[in-house]
C-alpha cells in the first residue's frame, strides 16, 4: 500500500491546551505482491499486481497539551477510525 494525506485545519489555544480540527484528503494506491518460486515473471522473485487507487475525504478532530518538559497531542480520524498519539519533548 502506497499513499499519501494532507491535511488543512484550524485551531483554538487556551492556556496550555488546545483543540483543532483538519479536513484532509488521501489517495491510496493497493497492489498485490505474490512471490515467484521459479523466477518466471520477475528476477527478484516478487511481482505484484495493480488492485486498485482512491481517493477520500477524511476528518480529524484533536487535543494538544503542553507539560513542563513534554507534549501530548491526540487525533481522532473519524472516518476510519483511528487513534494517534504522540509525545514530544520540549528543549
């Protein structure tokens, strides 16, 4: 699976914490990979096979919270229903 999003959003601070939320869009390219014992359709032994390209539009609502030495950010990705977390370290 190959892809790519990007995303354009807007957010509001208050004190250390913040909310936002992007509106993004993604394209994915799948193929299939299957592995050729006898080296008959490939020389490395792998080909893969075009399954399909989309292309969607996604949400993503979040919280970002800054501690002393670290921040903790959250999103949300509505429509496929994931979760990311991330921490950082502040210098």
């Amino acid at each position: 699976i190959k892809g790519g999003t990007i995303y354009v959003g807007i957010g509001r601070r208050y004190g250390k914490t913040g909310i936002h939320s992007q509106l993004g869009i993604t394209s994915e390219k799948v193929r299939f990979q299957y592995f050729d014992e006898l080296y008959i359709l490939s020389n490395n032994g792998r080909y893969s096979i075009p399954s399909y390209k989309d292309t969607y539009v996604t949400l993503k609502v979040g919280a970002i919270h800054d501690f002393k030495f670290t921040t903790v950010k959250v999103d949300y990705e509505m429509l496929r229903k994931i979760l990311t977390v991330g921490v950082g370290v502040n210098f």
